[in-house]
C-alpha cells in the first residue's frame, strides 16, 4: 500500500483549528449535534468488546429501513472504513476500477494506494454531473472488477433517479463486475429518497454494495459509525474479516448512541431537512443574484459545486481570490483541487453553518471575487505601464 495524505484532509478546518475560521462553508454534512441536544440514557453501558457485525439491534432497524436482513448489514467505522474494506478486499495491485470524478477523495486515493489500475470518468459541468451510461459502459472492460458511483453527489449536489441507479445495476451485472454505492447523502435527497441500491428487487443485485453513515445527514460524524450492505453471503463474509482484522468490533459507546439516536431519528429528521431546506434556499437567493458564478443546482445533499463563470475567468487572480477569502474574510469553501478540478471550482457545503454564517460567508466570497478581479485588473495595468 502507498498511502499519500489528501488535500481534503490536510487542509480540513479540524486540522487548521475550528476556531481559526469564522465562516466555514468547507463541511459536507449537517451541523454537529452535541450530547445535551440528544438525551442519551448511557449509564448502564458496558464498555466492553461488543458484536463484531456491529449493534445488533442498530442493524436490524438499518436492515428494516432497506428491506434486507441484519446478516446483511456490517457496521463500519464511518463511510469512510466501508469505503477502504471494499477496496481493499476487492482490489489488488493492477485490478481494474471505474470511478466517476469529481469525487470524494478516499475513492479515488484508496484504489491508488493499492496501486488499481483506475479508469475515470469524468463528469462534466456542461452535462450537468450526470452520469452518462454510455461513457460508463465504454469505461468498463473485460478486466473491470468493480465500480464506483456517488447518489446523491458530492460534491456537486446532483442525483440520479431510480430508474438511472437501476439502468447502472443491470450494466454492471451483465457486464459481471461489481458495483459500489456511496448513498451517504440519501436521505438528504430533494425529489424523494430511493431505495438502497444493494437492496433492489427490480434485477438480480448480489454484485451491489451499498455505503452509508451517521456524518452527513444526522450530523454524528464524531461518533464514527457507517455500513455497508450486500446481499452477497461470500461477499459479506470477505468484509467482514477484514473489519475483524482492521480493529475486530466497533466502539461500544458509538454504536450505542448511534442506535438510540436512530430509534428516535424521526424526531430528528424533520427539522434537520427543514433546516437544511431554508438553508439552500439562502444558497439558492445569493446564486441567482450571482453575475460571477453560475452552478448545476443540487438535487440533494447539503453541498454545492459552483464555479467562476467564463467570462470572469480571465480577469481574475485565482490564487488571490482564495487567499482573500481564507485571510481577510476569515471564510473557507473546498477548493476545486480537492476533488481534482480546475480551482475556479469550489464546494459549499450549507448544511453545517448557522444561517447567519452561511449569509456572511456567501457574502464574503463575493467580495473577495471582487477582490481578486480588481488586483488582476490593477497588475494588468502596471504590466502595461512598464512594457511602454
């Protein structure tokens, strides 16, 4: 394995300093909820090794949610561990990978780091993120082992319907490889939530592996619990091992405030979405106003993916603009280089802040465009000025 730090991580608010940033519209998930806002009955918990699958009765709400059994629900340490076990144990050095970008880091680097042979597609602004099949079909060969999707999106914001997640199930079974699911902005999905795609009955999906967590939209990303789904046995089997090799069970204490909170994730969930829904609308007002940004409008999640528009392009100091905003107006996006795009690219995620800070952060972003376009401006003018 050759393992290379991300950008995403490295630069993280949590590595810079919370309290180093005022406005930060870098997080992709929903505001951090704290212990006195979730009531949690814990002190009759015994710290102790606990179900190496995972909380057995978390799993069986999971596996009722999905319409599978709890044998096949593994409980992982976040998405992020899901995501490493499955490539890990699916992949080995030359395999081959089909992986849409832009994406989240960890699937593309964890492929990398077991040096997979990667093939990627790339999605495109000007088809508005979308998955287009025939460019997915003319990716996969004979020697594709597996493939890996993201509904909803980040970080752009855009899904998929049910029909298009089922069309990209039957391909990759008929095309006899795997197929990987990141489904952690699920139930954040504007237009309705879809069934887990490891769980479709419509075509045989034993080759599906779905992924999610209790980070982004429940706003539990300190507690580490995620899973995955397959309705694979041998499958099932293989990932499992590896979770036992990798730290043999989860916390005790994170899977029990993950199952209490999911008993009562009802009580939650309306004002989480309710949130996040007047939240997008402040996102949605300040981009219609925009005359330097234009986007492809989210369909789910709590992250955007705008970009400079052509025009503004060429007048501004990229390089300047970000480090106004980070400097002078104490206000950071994720840059268009964490996800391995051009820097006129950058993610907003508006689900972690308080409505006020969203407001002055998207404010301040315009002006530190508005900065960067006047110092472009102002050193076209000297260079100019001394070529005469």
């Amino acid at each position: 394995m050759k393992y290379t730090r991300m950008p995403i991580e490295i630069e993280a608010p949590e590595q810079l300093g919370y309290d180093t940033i005022e406005c930060n519209l870098t997080e992709s998930s929903y505001a951090d909820f704290t212990f006195k806002d979730l009531g949690l009955k814990l002190d009759d918990l015994v710290i102790a090794y606990v179900d190496h699958v995972g909380h057995p009765a978390l799993r069986g709400l999971l596996a009722k949610d999905a319409g599978l059994t709890p044998g096949q629900v593994l409980l992982t340490a976040g998405a992020a561990q899901a995501l490493f076990i499955i490539s890990t144990t699916l992949l080995e050095k030359g395999d081959e990978l089909v992986v849409i970008r832009p994406n989240y880091a960890t699937n593309l680097e964890t492929p990398r780091a077991i040096e997979a042979s990667l093939k990627i597609v790339d999605l495109k602004f000007e088809d508005d993120w979308k998955i287009r099949l025939d460019d997915l079909e003319a990716a996969i060969t004979p020697h594709t082992k597996l493939v890996s999707i993201t509904v909803p999106h980040n970080p752009t914001g855009t899904t998929l319907t049910r029909e298009e997640v089922q069309a990209i199930v039957e391909l990759t079974r008929r095309k006899g490889c795997y197929l990987l699911v990141d489904e952690t902005y699920r139930e954040m999905a504007f237009d309705g939530v879809l069934p887990y795609a490891a769980a479709s009955t419509e075509t045989s999906s034993d080759h599906v592996i779905s992924v999610a967590s209790f980070s982004k939209t429940f706003g539990l990303p300190g507690i580490r619990v995620g899973w995955l789904m397959t309705q694979n046995a041998e499958l099932f089997e293989r990932f499992f091992a590896a979770k036992e090799q990798i730290q043999i069970c989860g916390s005790a204490l994170d899977e029990e405030i993950a199952y209490q909170f999911y008993c009562r994730k009802q009580e939650f969930l309306p004002t989480i979405l309710a949130n996040l829904k007047r939240r997008f609308g402040i996102l949605k007002s300040w981009m219609e106003s925009q005359i330097y940004l234009e986007w492809v409008e989210p369909r789910g999640g709590c992250v955007a993916f705008p970009r400079i528009k052509d025009s503004v392009l060429a007048q501004i100091d990229l390089e300047r603009f970000y480090r106004t905003l980070n400097d002078e107006f104490s206000t950071h996006v994720g840059p268009g280089h964490w996800f391995e795009q051009h820097q006129r690219y950058f993610r907003i995620g508006y689900g972690w802040p308080t409505d006020e800070k969203l407001k002055k952060g998207l404010a301040a972003i315009t002006k530190a465009i508005e900065a960067a376009k006047a110092s472009s401006a102002s050193t076209a003018a000297r260079t100019e000025s001394d070529s005469r």
